[in-house]
C-alpha cells in the first residue's frame, strides 16, 4: 500500500508541480517511509497530544524529525542549516511534511489531528504558503483542517510578514498553532493578531511550576487568558505525576510530555497492546491521574 502511495506521489508531483521525486530518495523500511536527502537519513516519529476533555482522550499526534548522517544522529536544526547552506531549506522542509504526512496515514484510524512544525525562515521567505503540501494531501484524502501548523511566533521579527504567511495558511484550511508560547520574548498582543486554534505552552512553564507556587497560581491565568482569545492551550513538557496534576488543577484539558508518551514510529502506535505490554511507555492497563485516564493504546 505505502509502495503504491510512493509511485502515485512521485507520477502527480512531476506533472503538476514539477518536483523530482528522486531527489528527495523515499523508502520503505518495515512500513516506514523514510527519506534521504543532502547526505541525511530522515525519518519521523510521532508524539501524543491528549485531551482530558474528551472521552477519546486523543487530540492528535506531532510529527518530529529524527535525522542522522547513517553514522549518528543529528539534530533537525543542524539538518536545517545544512539545508540553508546547501540553498535547500525549502526543499528540506517540503520532504519532512511528505515524510510526516506518509507515515500519518499509518497511525491508527483514531489519530486526530496531525501537527507540524514550521521553519521560522519559510514564514517570510516563500510567498505561496502551505501550496504544495495541500496538493499533497489532497491526493490521499487528508483534509488540510486535519493538519495544525506550529509557528514560533517569536522566533519571527517582521510582524506583516508573519501575519501574512499565517493568514495564507488559514486560506487554505490549515489550522495554526503558536509554539513555545512563555518563553522569553513572548507577545500576547501578537497573539491577539494571529488568532491561532492552539497555544503551545513552553515546556518550562510546568517545570517552573513544579517549585515556584507564583508560576502554580499564574498558570490557570494564562490558560484563562488564551481561551479569552479563541485558542485552547496546550501544556507541553509534562514529565511526570506532580506535573500532570499541576496542569490539571491549572485547568489545563490538552496535555503533551514523556510522562504521557514518548515520540515514536506510526507502527509503534499501531501495535497491539499484547505486544508492547512489556514497553515501559505502554503499561497493559490504562493509568488514572484523578478523573483524567490515558488510553493505553495510545501510549501512556
């Protein structure tokens, strides 16, 4: 199935938006699609977001990129500034979406929303945002309000720009989420102009809040004040119990971090829970933290 999936791609990109698919070297392993591309293997795994909200318990799932030289890892922001040198950022940043959006299709049938993030330069260096990779899911069914688009809002200084890209995305049906939001440089009247579905907490709000009592009764605040604005919070970093209880007495209903599931491949996902019973990140039974129970086939 992914084989033809592969051959179907490679047929329409080449016709209609003059991509050669060979460069961008995909392949299959054990029902991974995988990529090789500026002297780097490229793979995804996929990350849980829960929502204590809902009876699923499963919002969606973001796609990471793992990288390596086939000798050892690399970082994506190292793959980056390879790509950026090489004058091949946005063909860098278009095989990862393709990657991700491959081996999406791989996940359970209750996967939710696919999350991916967005290079910070791409937001003010390419004109028609979020154009091929709409093609792209359009050929396989994937709406392109199934797919949340994370942008490090300050990590972007020309606003009328950012704005731009933002509005473009949204154009197209994309939903838009604001990464890393409370780290340092954060500006809420720029989240007010953006307008975003999702508000990524940065991972060290809840670790700050696991000590400092301020951060503790700031927290339901922030989340108060996001909601205000049309966007739901998601609290990122979760690590352990103290913290997961931390974000739900917070009020926090969406909830990312280790404690709840590590990154891994769609075909972890899929796997039965009599064969990952011995996982440390899939016990066989689900796992209560007060009235928030995460399902066990989804990774806890």
């Amino acid at each position: 199935m992914v084989e033809h999936i592969i051959e179907v791609l490679r047929d329409d990109l080449e016709r209609a938006l003059y991509l050669d698919l060979d460069e961008f070297k995909l392949e299959i392993e054990q029902q991974e699609v995988l990529s090789r591309f500026i002297g780097l293997r490229l793979r995804s795994e996929f990350q849980p977001i829960f929502d204590a909200g809902t009876s699923q318990g499963l919002l969606g799932y973001e796609a990471l990129l793992r990288t390596s030289t086939g000798l050892e890892a690399v970082s994506p922001d190292f793959a980056f500034s390879w790509a950026d040198n090489q004058g091949k950022l946005v063909k860098l940043d278009r095989v990862a979406r393709t990657l991700h959006m491959l081996n999406y299709l791989n996940l359970p049938a209750d996967k939710g929303l696919l999350f991916l993030n967005v290079h910070p330069k791409l937001l003010v260096s390419v004109n028609t945002h979020g154009k091929v990779f709409e093609h792209i899911l359009h050929l396989h069914s994937v709406p392109t309000t199934r797919v949340v688009l994370e942008i490090m809002e300050n990590a972007v200084e020309a606003d009328q720009q950012l704005l731009e890209a933002v509005d473009n995305y949204r154009d197209r049906g994309f939903q838009v989420a604001i990464d890393n939001f409370g780290s340092r440089h954060s500006n809420l009247d720029r989240l007010w102009r953006l307008s975003p579905s999702f508000v990524k907490l940065d991972l060290s709000i809840i670790h700050q809040a696991q000590t400092d009592a301020k951060i503790r009764r700031v927290l339901p605040k922030l989340i108060e004040i996001i909601q205000a604005l049309g966007a739901q919070a998601i609290i990122e970093g979760i690590e352990n119990e103290v913290q997961l209880d931390i974000a739900l007495d917070a009020g926090g209903k969406l909830l990312q971090g280790y404690f709840l599931g590590r990154p891994a491949t769609a075909g972890h996902w899929q796997k039965p829970r009599a064969e990952v019973q011995g996982n440390p990140l899939m016990p066989g039974a689900p796992q209560h933290f007060g009235s928030f129970s995460v399902p066990a086939q989804h990774g806890m």
